[in-house]
C-alpha cells in the first residue's frame, strides 16, 4: 500500500478536495501544505525552515498521510519521502472560475471592487492565471514537470474536469494494482 501519499497541481484544481476524499476512504491522515506554508492564512508566510521542521514531524509521526498542496522548492528534501504522487491538472478557464468562487465564499464583498480584499484578491488571482504558461521560477505547469521528473515514485496524472469520486476510483485503481 502507498502509506505517503503527494497531491499537487494548480490552486484550484483540487488537491485539498481529494486529499480529504482519499483520507475518507484510506487509513490515511490528511495534512495540507497550507496549513504550514502560511503563519497567517494568506498574509504571512512562515519562514521556511519553520515549515519544514513541523511538517516533516508530523508526516513521521503520522504515517500514513496524504499530503496535498505542492511542496516544490521548499520541500524539495521530501520528495524522496514519497510513495506514490498524485498530479491534477483542469483547464486554466474551469480552475480560475473556481478560484474566483472560492474567493468570494471567502470575503464577500470584500473581495470585489471597493472592497477592503480586492487587491489580496486581485494579486492573487493574476498569480493563479500564471501556472500554464510561466516558467519554473514561480509555481507553475513547468515547475511541476520539472520537479516530477526528479521522482523516484510512481506518479498518477489525472487530467480534465473530473469528479472527485471519478478521481478517487483512478486513484484507488492503481493502488489496488
């Protein structure tokens, strides 16, 4: 069985929702690199070397985990750690119309034009809109090539707008394999 499990892919195409779903079904914790990239939810970043002490302690003594969210660059120590990595990739129009959703259940009006989060949400936004067509200096399609392509793991590509049960069952198929 895949006991440390790696979900990555652009924000917004899912990671968390089928790590959570995958931790349903499996044995496993489900952590999100999230909860460690940031000190203050989307404000303030952890430092990195913080991060990284806390999350490798909690995937080793956690085991097993799903881990979903990119930890590319400063993670880059983990991937070695990996047993199977999982890779969602959805059109760049579906997955910004997610993320304008989201961010909106987020802030409101708050996040609209006269808003005191529209320009937290407008950066973030013009940052999401990069990850299919910028190089690997930022978190990018390229950058998660690059970086699988280092893998010593099996990686599962599951691309197109799929359901996330439709996600799980590829993914428990081949696990089952």
């Amino acid at each position: 069985m895949n006991r440390r499990i790696h979900i990555i892919g652009a924000s917004g195409a899912g990671t968390t929702t089928l790590g959570k779903a995958l931790a349903a079904r499996l044995p496993h914790v489900h952590l999100d690199s999230d909860d460690y990239f940031w000190e203050q939810k989307y404000s303030k970043q952890t430092p990195v070397a913080a991060r990284l002490s806390r999350l490798r302690a909690d995937l080793e003594r956690q085991e097993p985990w799903i881990l979903s969210g990119a930890v590319c660059g400063w993670g880059d120590g983990l991937r070695d750690t990996f047993d199977l990595v999982i890779f969602l990739w959805i059109p760049e129009q579906l997955r910004l119309e997610r993320l304008r959703a989201r961010e909106y259940e987020r802030y409101g009006d708050e996040g609209l034009p006269g808003g005191s989060k529209y320009e937290d949400v407008k950066t973030f936004m013009e940052w999401a809109a990069l990850y299919d067509t910028a190089g690997p200096e930022v978190r990018s399609l390229a950058l998660h090539e690059e970086w699988m392509a280092g893998l010593n793991c099996d990686v599962v590509r599951l691309e197109g707008d799929m359901q996330v049960e439709e996600r799980v069952a590829a993914v428990m198929h081949h696990m089952s394999r």
